[in-house]
C-alpha cells in the first residue's frame, strides 16, 4: 500500500499537467499513509 500510494502521488506530481483540487491529492496519500502505518505496527511488533 505504501508503494502504491508513493506511485499514485509520484505519477500525479510529474505527469498531471492542470491543477487538481486537494481531495484528489488526498488518495495517494492517504493510502500511503495507511500502508507505512500497516508496515510500522507489523515491524513494531515483531
């Protein structure tokens, strides 16, 4: 999930040419927010 929400942001950043409104920019993130929180507890815990 991290990776996928780094690609999404990344592929937003270099190759979306108009502007967009921030609750579209809020899905990469948050997905990748929700995938580092997932890898952080799993790693925390073992």
């Amino acid at each position: 999930m991290a990776l996928a929400g780094a690609a999404g942001f990344l592929w937003m950043f270099f190759f979306v040419v108009e502007p967009v409104k921030i609750m579209i920019w809020m899905a990469p993130i948050g997905v990748m927010a929700t995938g580092i929180a997932i890898l952080y507890d799993d790693l925390r815990k073992s």
